[in-house]
C-alpha cells in the first residue's frame, strides 16, 4: 500500500487519511482509456465485411454492429477473416443501428462528403462507433443526420470498404494511445 509523506498522515483525521489512502491505491492501470467498436451499414459482400472482421480484431475492436445485412451472411466462415473475429469480439446483427450503440458511445459516419472532418486531424471521441456504408452505396442520409460528426479519409475517390476500416482503426489506435509514463 502507499504511504502518505508523514506531515500529510499528521494532518488529516483517522477517517480522510484511509479514504486518501484508498484512493491513492486504486489507480486504473488501463492501457487507453474509452474503445472504439464499428458498424457496417447494409454490407453485402463476404470478402469486404472479413476485411472489416479482421480489422476489427486486429486492432481490438469491441464490437462490431452489423446493420441490416444481406441475408444468408455467414461470420463464422468467411476466408478473409482467418481470425474468425466473432470468437473475440462481440458481432451483433440489428435492424435498429442507433438503438444497439453502446451507452453514451458518439457515432462517427465514416463518409467522403464534402463537408467532412479530415481523418488525418480528427480527434477520437473517447467513446466511438464509426459506421460505414455498404460496398455499393453510402452511409445513409437518415444516419449522416444523427451522427454530429462524419470523418473522411482524404482521398481522391472512394475506397475499399475494409480499407477504410483498417485506416481509421489504426488512426484511432495511433492517437489514443496514452504516452509511456518514462522513457528508458
Ligand atoms: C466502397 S465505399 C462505397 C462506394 C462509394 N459510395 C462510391 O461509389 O464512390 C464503402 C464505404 O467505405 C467508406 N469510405 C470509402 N472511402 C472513404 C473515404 N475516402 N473517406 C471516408 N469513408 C470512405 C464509406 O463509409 C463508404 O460508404
């Protein structure tokens, strides 16, 4: 247990000093604060949402939210996620997107408008689900409305649907880690 500097122990009463005490002996020892989990939005095509799966374990994902997706699709067998993601990470179909988000978890669209916030400066919410439209469309008007923020990767055409999961992702990972306490 930590010891308080003598003169602090002096100064408080029985009571504070073991609440102090308690505190100082409870701090997270979290490696990043808050998590990132993804929604696909009507995805259609097996090799795409493997991609997406696997990036989703890869880079830790905690969920992944499928919204309307074609029927007949198959996670536990797609060649394109060897990992078979739904092992690790919790896959939960629904016809409801923003009724399956996590508690106070902010949507982030993931779209190519022209008035969206550029990924390259883009702070991550704590809390995010970043949702992608389907491989032969876009995200919905109806979810670009909800969603405060929408973020493009700055490219000059659209990208592959997987890609633009495992880009974002790693953006995510390479800004929230938290800076090592000391250097060697
Ligand atoms: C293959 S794209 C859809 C095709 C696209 N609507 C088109 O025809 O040009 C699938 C999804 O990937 C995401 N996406 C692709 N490129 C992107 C970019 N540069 N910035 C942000 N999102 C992108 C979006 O979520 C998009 O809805």
């Amino acid at each position: 247990m930590t010891q308080l500097p003598s003169e602090d122990r002096d100064s408080t009463s029985p009571k504070k000093r073991r609440k102090y005490d308690r505190y100082v002996t409870r701090t997270s020892t979290l490696p990043e604060r808050g998590y990132g989990c993804i929604a696909l939005e009507r995805p259609t095509d097996q090799v795409n949402i493997g991609h997406a799966l696997r990036a989703a374990l890869g880079f830790q994902a905690r969920m992944v939210i499928l919204s309307q997706p074609a029927e007949g699709l198959n996670v536990q067998r797609i060649k394109t996620d060897p990992g078979r993601a739904y092992r690790h990470v919790p896959i939960v179909r629904t016809a409801d997107l923003f009724s399956t988000i996590p508690e106070d978890c902010t949507p982030v669209a993931i779209e190519l408008t022209e008035d969206a916030l550029d990924l390259s400066t883009f702070v991550h919410p704590e809390r995010a689900c970043y949702i992608f439209g389907p491989e032969n469309g876009s995200v919905s008007e109806e979810t670009l409305e909800r969603c405060r923020l929408t973020v493009k990767i700055p490219t000059v055409m659209s990208l592959n649907l997987g890609m633009t999961v495992n880009i974002v992702l790693y953006d995510r990972a390479a800004k929230m880690r938290r800076q090592p306490k000391s250097q060697p």
